[in-house]
C-alpha cells in the first residue's frame, strides 16, 4: 500500500520535473525546485531512508532554494527563449532513454530481499553495528566509522567547494568594496518593515538551532548526524541574516570565524585520524582512543560528527553570505 | 485509517501542485509552495505512524522548520528586488501577470 | 477506555483530513489569489490542528506526543506568518484584491 | 504489486532525462544548473530505491524489537554526504555564473558565444 504512495508521490516528481524545465520564468521553476526537493524526501521516507530524508529537506530544499534565489537577485529571473532548435536534444535524450528503459528489465524488482546490492557488506554491517558501536542507528556508523574515509574525502571537498566560491566572489565589479559604505536602501536592511515575520522568526531561531543541536548529538540514535544539523543550523542562521540584515549576522559570526569552523572542522575530523595513528591503530580506527573499543568508537563517533556539523554550517553559511554580500551590477 | 488520511493530504498535495503549475501570478506559486510544504509535514508525521515508527518525528518537524524558512527568503527576495526596481527606475516586469 | 480514545482520535483525522482537502480544492478552485489564500491558511490552522491533534491522542504518553505538540506550535505560529507574510508582499507589490478580482474574472 | 516493481526505475530514468535535457537544450545557465540538480535527484533515486527491502524499516535499530528486517544502508550513507557535496558544488557553480553575468552582461550560452567571437 504505501508502496502505492510512492507510485503516486513519482507520479507528481515526474510532473514537477517538467514543469520547472520547461517554465521560462526562472524564479517559478526554483519554487517549484522546492516542490520538487519536498516531494524527493517524501519518497526517501517511504523507501526507508530517513537520514537521506532529513538531509533532502535541509539542504534540498532549504538551501538550495536559497542560493538560487540569491543568484536570481543578482542575474535576473527571465530566461530567453533559446535559439537553437529542441530537436537535436530532443533525440538525444530519446535514444538515451529508451538504451536506460530496456536496462531497467535487468533490474531487480523494488524490494527484492535476493538482489545482489543486499548480500553483500550492508548484512555484516547491520549485523556488526550494535557489536562494535553500541548504538542503534546503522547510517551514523557506517558514515562514520565503517566508511569514515569516505566522509572525510567529503568533508574536503565541502571545504574545496566554500573556498572557491569565496575566491569567485571576492573579486569583480560586484565584489562587495569594505571602502564605500552602502546605501540604505541596499538588500543589508533585512525585513524590518514586516513587524510580524520578524517577531516570529526571531522567537523561533532558538529553537530551530536548539534542534539542529538535538539532531547533531542525537544522531547515534534517531535521523540525524553532523550533515543534517549543519545544515538546518546554518538554514536557522541564514533566518536570522535575512530578518536582521546582512550586517547584523555578520557581527554575530564573522566570515573570519565561518571560516575558521569550516578549516576547524575538516582538521578536527583529520586529527581524530592521526590521534588514532599515534595511540597505535590504524587512520581512523576509533577502537584506540579508549581503553574500551566499544566506547573509543563512540568517542571518536561523537568527535568527526562534531567536525563535520561544523564544516558544513560554517561552510554553508560563508556561501551564503558571500552570495548576499555582492551588489547586482547593471 | 491513516491511510485514509494520508491519501486525502496526497490528494491536497497533488492539487496544490496544479495551482503552482497554473500559477498565473509568482504569489500564487509561493503560496502552493507554502500549502505543499505543511501537506508535506502533515503527510510525514502520518506516515510515520503507519510505519509504526513515531520516533521518525524528527523529520516533520525539520520541514516544518525549512519550509517557514523558505517563505521568508521569498519574501526577502521580492524586497530586495523591488529595491533594485526603484533604484535602477527600470521599466520592472510586471509581476502580476506571469502567464507561461 | 482505549476504544473510546481510538474513536476520538479517528473523528479527529478523519475531520482533519476533511478540512485539508476542502482547502485544497479551494486553493485549486477559487478565482483570486487573495481568496486562494484565504482558502489555504485557514484550512491549513485548523486541519494541523485535528490531524496533530488525532495522532496525539495515538501515541499517547510519550516522547512522540511531545514532538507532535511541538510540530503543531511551530505550524501554528509560522503558518499564519507566512500567510500574513505572502498577502503583505502581494499586497505591496500593488495587486489589490479588488482590481485583482475584476481582471480575473475578465481573463 | 509484480507489475509496479520497476516503477521506480522509469521514474528514475524519466527525471534523469528531463534533468539531461535542460541541460542539453536550454541556454541560461541557471536553468543548465537546474537541472544539473534535477538529474543528480535522479542518481540519488536510483541508489535509495536499490537499498529499499520489501517489509524493511529504516536502518535504525529499534531497542526490545527482534526479527526485524531492515533496508540496505549503504545506499544511504553515500547518497547523504552526496547531497551536501551536492549542493556545495552547485554553490560553485552559481558563483560562476555571477560572475559571468558581470563579465558579458548576460546568462544565455549563445550570447555569451557571439560575445566570445566578436572580441
């Protein structure tokens, strides 16, 4: 039955799809981005992946829709119609696509127990967790601990990406000049004109930073993880920068100290490696950094998530505003 | 009867839907956004329970975050655009008819 | 006693599902977007209400019925922000509901 | 339900090729973006459905609850931290694009060719 749902969830992904490729307004094809990313968590939760989920919803759907809006602001949301004929990509993507429909018959069916993606590692991983790490939620320590390599490559490139983006956008004729002060009427002044939005979203940061906590150091034990909390932090500051303006955010965190929790997160997640090193095991094996294993697991489970949420927050948010600090040129 | 439940918040979303595909004005766009964002919340928290699962609230709860987020960043959007608008004394694109 | 609660809980979403698809259709249906709007926050405050409400009265003592408390304060106060927040932007856009309805009803 | 079981899988190839057109076929880069996002969604698709199994849950241990079956994590785990690296190299991806609108004054790839030629 709920099978069923996801059908009908796909259906309207399907849709939604095409609606925003072939919308010529730019700013309704990014709502409808958001509808799309909503609809993709939902059937994330029916397909049993809840971390995913949550992941989806902060990311996808919140900050995502943001940098689109924020780079809207600065280029302009109408798209011209293009002059090159659809037909040429309209057979590519024909032919493409009936080569992928006949490979989708090699496909096990939805669910099937005997696929060969569901012998191998996945059984000896949710067989091996509540063993060697004494929690219960299997994504947290496969991301962590089983395949911790793996996260740090992405924690680098996260770190890759946010150093890039500073350096596109700190030069050129929109780059934000320190030297002349802006104009009041510039995108700084936040919403201060909508008494009501701003209340209620000032009395609800708190509480969105509190759960984003929640979910970093509850991770081991429901959704959640230092990826999600991350980003539903930064989602909850990005709040605060867009009631109380740019500056006023800014003051609150520099881009010094975004910068330095990026840096710092991506180091702590390394250290934690190289602790394990010197105290005898191998990069990454947390069994070492207690005299018990089992709780050097979750030490050292505690510690990379810690430098992950802060990686991704910090990184997240020095995007964010390095985006909003540029004034639109002509 | 969560089922029943959750087929007629489907259903809402699925209409939702067609009114931001019809549009014809951005805010109405923003406000099937907003009314899919809580069908959405809604639609979690039930079928957590048809899994057997309300520990999985969590969930519900980030969307309802994200999505109030969102709206205000929409809203943020079109001030700053209508500033833009002013400053520049640019002829603007009328935003009330967005036929497309 | 539990019969009694099960039943309660079932009225309560079986109206709560009720209030959300009329507002869909209403969003869907009505001609102007300030009466769409009407139409989807309205539905939207109390359906959050009677479905929370029903799934509460499911899970009873628990940390599940807090979370479900917390979602339906945190939709009860952002929701009708964010109504507010969309009909002021339209607003000040200078679509006002009058004119609105006329060039409506003419397209 | 025999018949629905590749269902997810054409969804999965439907969105990948809608993402593959927009990014064939439209010249604004931002909608070329789009869906860049829209076929990665796909990609992600594709791995959650692979990981699902019939009667599973979520792989998060239930304390007091035995013989429960549970999905493939593993799909999970790459698709999470995908996500985020998704996102921060759209954000890079953006970023370009600002700075091409400053630099040709347009986001449409064929006007920023016959700019590229005539210089």
């Amino acid at each position: 039955m709920v099978t069923l749902f996801a059908v009908f969830l796909l259906t309207l992904l399907v849709l939604t799809a095409i609606a925003v490729v072939q919308t010529k307004n730019l700013f309704v094809a990014v709502m409808l981005m958001g509808i799309f990313s909503l609809l993709m968590a939902t059937v994330f939760f029916i397909l049993d992946a809840a971390d995913v989920a949550l992941t989806e919803a902060a990311v996808g759907a919140g900050i995502s829709t943001m940098l689109f809006l924020a780079t809207l602001a600065l280029t302009g949301e109408h798209e011209k119609p293009s002059k090159k004929g659809p037909w040429i990509s309209g057979l590519v993507v024909a032919i493409t696509s009936l080569i992928l429909i006949d490979a989708t018959f090699e496909q096990p069916y939805l669910g099937d127990p005997m696929a060969p993606v569901q012998q191998h590692v996945a059984p000896w991983y949710l067989e091996m967790t509540p063993e060697l790490m004494d929690f219960p939620n299997v994504v947290t320590a496969v991301l962590a601990s089983f395949r911790g390599y793996d996260t740090l490559g992405e924690v680098f490139v996260v770190l890759t990406a946010c150093i890039g983006v500073l350096f596109i956008l700190s030069a050129g004729p929109g780059a934000p000049n320190p030297k002349s002060p802006r104009i009041p009427t510039a995108p700084s002044v936040g919403l201060r004109h909508h008494l009501i939005p701003r209340v209620v979203g000032k009395l609800l940061i708190p509480f969105i930073v509190l759960f984003g906590l929640y979910v970093q150091f509850h991770g081991e034990y429901s959704p959640g993880g230092g990826f999600q909390a991350g980003a539903i932090i930064a989602a909850g500051m990005i709040l605060y920068a867009l009631l109380e303006g740019e500056k006023q955010a800014l003051k609150v965190l520099p881009q010094s100290v975004l910068i330095g929790m990026v840096v710092g997160g991506a180091m702590l997640y390394g250290m934690v490696g190289v602790v394990g090193m010197l105290m005898g095991g191998n990069f990454l094996d947390y069994s070492v950094l207690s005299s018990n294993p089992v709780s050097g697991q979750q030490i050292g489970i505690l510690i990379i998530e810690i430098g992950v949420g802060l990686a991704v927050c910090g990184a997240l948010l020095a995007i964010f505003h390095a985006f909003a600090a540029r004034r639109s040129v002509g | 009867m969560f089922y029943v439940v959750s087929i007629a918040i489907m259903l809402t979303m699925a209409l939702a839907l067609v009114r931001a595909f019809l549009g014809p004005s951005v805010y109405d766009r923003v406000l099937s956004v907003n009314v899919f964002g809580t069908k959405t919340t809604l639609l979690l928290a039930v079928i957590a329970f048809l899994y057997g699962r309300p520990d999985f609230l969590d969930l519900a709860l980030a969307y309802a975050m994200i999505n109030f987020i969102g709206i205000l960043a929409v809203l943020k959007f079109f001030q700053v655009r209508s500033n833009q608008q002013q400053k520049n004394q640019l002829p603007g694109d009328d935003l009330n008819d967005n036929r497309d | 006693m539990t019969t009694v609660i099960d039943i309660l809980s079932w009225v309560l979403l079986l109206a709560g599902s009720i209030f959300v698809f009329i507002g869909g259709i209403g969003t869907l249906r009505f001609p102007t977007f300030y009466t769409r709007l009407h139409a989807a926050s309205l539905t939207d405050g109390i359906g959050t209400i009677l479905i929370l409400g029903g799934l509460v009265l499911q899970a009873g003592w628990t940390l599940a019925a807090f979370k479900l408390l917390a979602i339906l304060v945190f939709l009860l106060l952002t929701g009708p922000t964010a109504a507010y927040a969309l009909a002021n932007a339209a607003d000040m856009s200078g679509m006002k509901p009058e004119e609105n309805e006329v060039s409506e009803v003419e397209k | 339900m025999e018949i629905l079981g590749l269902y997810n899988y054409w969804a999965y190839v439907a969105v990948l090729m809608i993402g593959f057109y927009a990014v064939i076929a439209k010249s604004n880069l931002i909608k070329k973006l789009i869906g860049l996002s829209i076929f990665q969604s796909a990609v992600f698709l594709l791995y959650i459905t692979m990981g699902k199994v019939d009667g599973g849950t979520a792989p998060i241990i239930q304390a007091g609850v035995s013989d429960q079956i549970f999905s493939n994590p593993l799909p999970q785990v790459l698709i999470l931290t995908a996500i985020v690296v998704g996102v921060s190299t759209l954000a890079l991806g953006l970023a370009i694009v600002v700075r091409i609108k400053e630099s040709y004054g347009t986001i449409e790839e064929d006007q920023i060719h016959l700019l590229d030629h005539k210089s």
